[in-house]
C-alpha cells in the first residue's frame, strides 16, 4: 500500500505545488524583512531618541512573539476589526491566507533582520566613515554609498542564517 502511495503521480504533483508555495512565501517575506528590517536598523542607529525607542520597541515586541500567535492574530484577530474589512488592507492582504502570512512572516522577519543589520552597521569603521566625509559626502550619501554596503557584506552570513 505504502509503495503505491509513493509512485503515485498525485501526490508528486501535490508537493510540488506545495514546494511552489514555500518559495514563493519565502522569497517574499524575506525580500520585504529585509526591506522593513534595514530601515528598522537605520532608525535605530541614526535616528533620533524617539524614532530610535519606537524602533528598538517593534524589535523587542515582534521577536518576543512566537510567529505562530501572530498568524493567528492576523488570521483570525485582525478581520474583526471593521475598518480592515473595508479599506484598501482587506483587498490586499486579510482576504487571503497566503497575503495574511507574508504580513505576519515579514513582520517577524524584518525584526530580526534589523538587528542583524544593526550589528552589520556597527561593525563599520569610524575611519570610514569619516573618509566619507572628508571628501564631501553629505551623511545621506555617506550612509548609502559607504555604510550599507559595508554593513550587508559584514551582516550576510546573519542574513543567511535567517
């Protein structure tokens, strides 16, 4: 019986669709993480005091969660709420479970990988930076040009981890 199951054609094409949709939910949730998860960690380094609280409190609350209760409470929680189910939000992402879990997955995503990055920018050398600006950059450009990409090649083995 078990060997016939195994040669089945049905279940084959059943975890591939299933394989489809594990990578595609990964790829997206991870593409926006990483997203949500840089600006995350630039408001927390270069922002001010508040912005920085604001952004060390959605890191601190969104990894305390357990990702399961967060699916159920934008699964089952947040469609309770009726200005969800009449705006633009429902449409797009409560109205189907695939949209619900690339919210709760990026969400969670985004937490960690702002600390990752974080880290990554930490490790950016002073002297660097101050190069950046001896030769004029503005601190703009000097994030952008100098900083981040210095900061993604220290965080990728972290990010790959995630």
């Amino acid at each position: 019986m078990s060997e016939s199951l195994f040669f089945s054609t049905t279940l084959w094409f059943s975890i591939l669709r299933g394989l489809q949709i594990t990578i595609l939910l990964t790829v997206l949730s991870m593409a926006f993480g990483l997203i949500l998860g840089t600006a995350l960690a630039l408001v927390r380094v270069y922002g001010s005091a508040l912005a920085s609280s604001v952004a060390a409190t959605y890191i601190f609350v969104f990894r305390g969660i357990p990702l399961l209760i967060l699916l159920y409470f934008l699964y089952y929680g947040a469609p309770q709420i009726s200005f969800l189910r009449t705006g633009l939000l429902w449409d797009v992402l409560f109205s189907s479970a695939f949209g619900t879990c690339i919210l709760a997955f990026s969400l969670n995503n985004a937490a960690y990988l702002a600390e990752a990055v974080r880290g990554g920018i930490l490790t950016v050398k002073k002297g660097q930076i101050e190069a950046g600006f001896a030769i004029g950059l503005t601190t703009r450009k000097v994030i952008s040009r100098i900083t981040l990409p210095i900061a993604m090649r220290n965080c990728l083995s972290q990010i790959g981890n995630e």
